[in-house]
C-alpha cells in the first residue's frame, strides 16, 4: 500500500512540472508544425530593409542541381536549408534560389558567366524564427558544413522535453482511465475509438 502511495505520488509530481517543464515547448512546436501545414499569411517572412552582398567562388560542373545549391551554401560559408520550392529561373534565364535558416534568409543569384554571385540577404521576423525551430528541432538535417553549435544544442533540448511530454500525456490517460472508466461499456467505448486510426492505417497500407 505504501509503496503504491509512493508510485501516485511520483507520477502525480511528474505529471504536474513535467507538464510545466515542457508546456513551453509544445506550444512552439504545435504553431510551428500548423505554419508548416497550412501556411497562414500571418507567419510569412516580412522582409526588412535586404542587404546585398557578393562573392565570387569556383563552382565545378554538377549535374545534380539540388547538390549543386548546396554546394554553393557551403562555399558562400552559410547554413541552411535549400527549399526545392523557392527555385526558379527568370525570363533572362538566370537562376535565383534560396536559403534559409532561423532568423535569415537568403537569396542567391547564379552568375550566365563568371563566378561572382549575387546574395540578397534579409531578417525573417519572430514567428517565421517560431516557425523555423520545427526543422532546427530535427538537428536542421543537411544543414551544412557551417551549422552552428546552437542547432545542436536546441535538438538536445528537444529530445529530452519531447519524452518528457510523452511521459506526461501517458500518465494523463492513465489517470483518466484509472479515475474515469469503472464500467465495461466505457472501456468497449474507449476500445472502439481508440481502434478507428490504427484500422485506418492499417486501410491505407493495404490499398497502397
């Protein structure tokens, strides 16, 4: 009796500042991941005043274009994701493509001819900087060679808050099921509901 005592206690405690500890976290991690679903207006870049900039490196010939962008990341010395999206070639058949990471962004134009590109650099505000941390939670995946230290400190952060959560949301429905259901109609209920996405999943992989 007392060492379940103990065990409630410890999972009522956990539950409470675990939840604190990491209530902080999800609540930038969830308008992240909806900026990156839905794409709202209010979380787009504003650009402020660009500043423009020049370098001239020696690129070889890639036949891969995305490799090649980033390649050219890495020379330009900057870190980053390069958006297969934000890529285009304008009416005089230059290229422009664009980098980004938390707090910048940058638009690259490649030279017809020569070795001199053109750089238009720019602040990208708070929320798109809110928005940015989802990709940075992930340790910014091919990032580059001159990813910072801070991105891997933020992905450490991340994973321990993350389980955390975890940790929480179980304890939360353990004390709901414990507390809330006493009769075999609410867990048949429960059972049903809970069944509906996995046989979805399981719909979805067998159609293919």
């Amino acid at each position: 009796m007392v060492e379940k005592r103990k065990r409630n206690d410890f999972l009522e405690k956990f539950h409470v500042y675990g939840g604190l500890a990491s209530v902080g976290i999800l609540i930038i991690f969830s308008f992240s991941a909806y900026v990156h679903q839905h794409h709202p207006k209010f979380a787009e870049p504003r650009e402020g005043k660009p500043t423009y900039w020049e370098q001239s490196i020696d690129m070889p010939e890639m036949e891969d274009h995305h490799a090649f962008k980033l390649a050219v990341r890495d020379s330009l010395g900057l870190f980053g994701h390069a958006p297969w999206w934000e890529d285009y070639t304008d009416s005089l058949g230059v290229m422009h493509f664009m980098i980004t990471r938390p707090g910048k962004q940058y638009w690259v134009t490649v030279p017809e001819t020569g070795n001199t590109y053109m750089i238009k650099e720019h602040g990208s505000g708070l929320l798109n900087i809110a928005n940015q941390l989802h990709p940075l939670s992930a340790g910014m995946q091919n990032a580059g060679e001159h990813t910072p230290a801070y991105t891997k400190v933020w992905r450490f952060v991340m994973v321990p808050m993350g389980l955390v959560l975890i940790m929480v949301v179980l304890i939360s429905l353990h004390f709901w099921l414990k507390r809330s259901i006493r009769k075999k109609r609410g867990w048949i209920t429960i059972g049903v509901l809970a069944s509906a996405p996995i046989l979805l999943f399981i719909m979805i992989w067998l159609v293919g």
